[in-house]
C-alpha cells in the first residue's frame, strides 16, 4: 500500500495532483488544514492537506503504462510528499490515531485488564534468552487479542463475519514480528477505507441533461430522498430541475412529490408508460436535471418487478443516466441481499442508504458494498429536507465501526 499527502490551496486541488500522479483508483484517506508557520504566516496562503492511499497492485499496473505528459502544478502548492512505506507510517497513524482516539484508548484499556496475570508472571527472574522468548509470546498475544477485538467490534456493528475475517486476513499478511498494536489498527482502518472507495456523487452532463432514476422498495424513503437532492439542486446549485413520477400505486408519494415540487417551483409530471417518460425527457432536454420516482415494491412482486425493469431498460441507451437503489439502514442484512439480487437483475445501480439515524449499526453498509460492487453515493440521516443528506464519507464510516465516536 503506497500513502502519499498532497497540499494545496484546494481540496479539489489537492486530489487533482494526486491523480495525476498516482491515477484515479486513489482513497482519500484524511483532509485537513495546514497550520501555517513562521513569522509571517498570516500572509501566507492557507493550504490544505490531503493524504491518499493506493493498493501496491494498483500502483504496478499503473507504472507498466507510459506516463501521461503532466502539466506543471502552478505555486505555492508543494512538492508531493514521497512514498511512506508500512514500515514508516507514523505520520500517517498520527491523522488515524487523531480520528480514533476513543477507541484506541478503549481497546487499549481491555487489553491492558486481560494481561494482568501475564505480566506478574513475566517479572519473575528469568535467564536472559528464556525471558527474551516469553516476551516475543507476549508481543504475539497482544497482537492477537487485540486483532479479536477489532473483529468483535466490527461483528457488533453487523460486518458480516466473512468480510470481517477477509480484512484481518489481509492485515494480517502484512504485519512482522513485534510490529506494534498501532500498526494493525491503522492497517485494518485504511484497509476498510479502501474496501469502500470513492463516494460516486452526483455530476451535471457534460452535454444535455443528466437523467437520474430513484428504485427501490416500499418505505425507505425515495421520495423524501428525491426531494433532499432538487432541494440541493435548486438551492445550493441553482440548476433547473424537473421531477417525473412513476409511482402511480401510491396516491400519497404523488401528492408529496407534487407537493415538493410546488415549494421548489419546479416542473412535475406523471407519468405511467415507458413513451411518457420518453416524452418527458425530451420536452425537459434543455434542463440540468431530471429525477424519476418509482413505484416501491416487494422483491417478490413479480408484475411490479418486470414493470420496473421497463423503465430502466429504457434508460439503457442513455449516455447521460444514473439509477440510484434506495436502501433503509434498518432493514435485515438477509433481507438486503434479497432486495438487491431483485435489481442486480434489473439494471446497474448506485447505492442511496436511509435511515441512518435509526440505527446505531452501520455494518450492512459495508455488506452491500462488498456484495453488490457498486458505489456508495449518499446517505441520509433524517426528515428535513433538504438538509438530512450526505455525500457517503468512508472515513466517518469506518471509524464508526470500529467502535470511534461521530
């Protein structure tokens, strides 16, 4: 695994160099402002640092290809910092130490109550090569208690137990003789990070207008969901916005998008064939936007599931498209899967996770993740629209379940 930190005077910025250098299947792992130093740092330029990660295997494909001419990054942004190796890490773990602080000092102090007879046994007078063989055992054992604390962690906020095993395994590749406690939580915190990827959120077409699809079962919440996101649009963004609905089972999901789409001021249409939405896309072509509800149903609603897949086959040809599945945080890991074996069959699809306030568990974000490979593009957190949505941050994620405080 290659760390690297980048400054700049934007975070945009700061990951742009990083591309450039190490390619787009970098993980931003931190951000933060740089103190500036000096006599005169008050007229110095605030800049902002960001630390990225990139697998080895990734950074070796990378380095087979021929390197793309690069534009001189224009001052005062710096010199990108070189390599640091797993071995060397220590600024590194000083930004995750920052961010789990609490849970270091938990894991530290269980570790510490269940090694009590160890140590009265390990001050006893021993020839200098016996002691030196029962402190290496000692070592060893901490490394392991420790390691099955983080596991236990992870199980108690739901990870599945083979994606939980699957990332102490590929920690535990990496570790060495007497490596630290530190190292196996940094290595396991950037390993989640990665498992995650990037938040794909959403971009305005190039050309034309960006069509967004909303799918999903009943209840979760795609229609509020679609209401945050025009509220963003309209409001922060100042885009034109259009809202479809497709949801004509549900006399109430079409009054509160219409309801919505009053406050916003914005063009509402229902519609309930393929060549309506068709139709629709066409006479609203010159907008930034258009977001299209659908109708919930169950994952073992046939007619309703084949009515779905029309709408979304549709989209197939479309260059400028995103479908979203919808999913409650609250709903049952096996239910879940069921849930998206139903779309996986459909179409292509992002991931949207509601109801995050509901549950102190966030587990199954991992699980879909893992299980689906697609994207985490949102989350939200609460009624009011439109501010209870968020683009997914891993970083925030992962150190929730390993046990971190918000």
């Amino acid at each position: 695994m290659i760390i690297k930190k980048f400054q700049a005077k934007t975070e945009a910025e700061a990951v742009e160099i990083a591309k450039k250098e190490l390619g787009e299947n970098i993980v931003v792992m931190n951000v933060k402002n740089v103190k500036k130093k000096g006599l005169f740092a008050f007229l110095k330029p605030q800049m902002i640092e960001v630390t990225v990660a990139l697998e080895e295997e990734q950074a070796k494909y990378r380095e087979k290809k021929p390197a793309p001419a690069v534009k001189p990054v224009p001052a005062p942004a710096p010199t990108p910092v070189a390599p640091v190796k797993p071995s060397v890490i220590s600024n590194e773990q000083a930004a995750i130490e920052e961010k789990l602080e609490s849970l270091q000092n938990l894991l530290e102090k269980q570790i510490m109550k269940q090694e009590i007879k160890d140590d009265d046994l390990l001050k006893e007078e021993q020839e200098p090569e016996v002691s030196k063989a029962k402190e290496e055992v000692k070592e060893e054992s901490e490394i392991d208690k420790f390691t099955k604390l983080l596991y236990n962690t992870m199980i108690d906020n739901e990870v599945d137990e083979k994606y939980a095993n699957q990332i102490l395994d590929e920690v535990e590749k990496l570790q060495k003789p007497n490596m630290p406690i530190d190292f196996v939580l940094a290595g396991v915190y950037q390993k989640m990070i990665l498992k995650f990827g990037r938040a794909e959120e959403i971009e305005p077409a190039e050309n034309g207008v960006k069509v967004l699809m909303f799918v999903g079962p009943t209840g979760v919440g795609k229609t509020t969901t679609i209401a945050k996101l025009a509220g963003k649009f309209c409001v922060e963004q100042k885009k034109k916005v259009a809202l479809l609905t497709a949801d004509t089972y549900r006399i109430a999901a079409v009054e509160q998008l219409r309801t919505y789409a009053n406050i916003l001021k914005v063009p509402f249409r229902i519609i309930y064939t393929v060549e309506e939405m068709e139709t629709a896309i066409s006479d609203f072509s010159e907008f930034d936007y258009i977001l299209i509800d659908t109708a919930g149903h169950s994952h073992q609603n046939r007619e309703q599931q084949e009515n779905i897949g029309e709408f979304t086959e549709a989209l197939k040809d479309k260059e400028n498209k995103d479908i979203f599945l919808v999913l409650s945080a609250t709903t049952k890991y096996k239910d879940l899967l069921q849930i998206t074996d139903t779309y996986k069959d459909i179409c292509s699809f992002k991931l949207i996770f509601t109801k995050l306030d509901e549950t102190c568990e966030y587990g199954n974000l991992l699980n879909l993740k893992l299980y689906t490979d697609s994207p985490i593009s949102y989350v939200t957190c609460g009624q009011n629209v439109p501010d209870d949505i968020e683009v997914f941050n891993p970083q925030k994620t992962v150190k929730q379940l390993l046990g971190g405080k918000q």
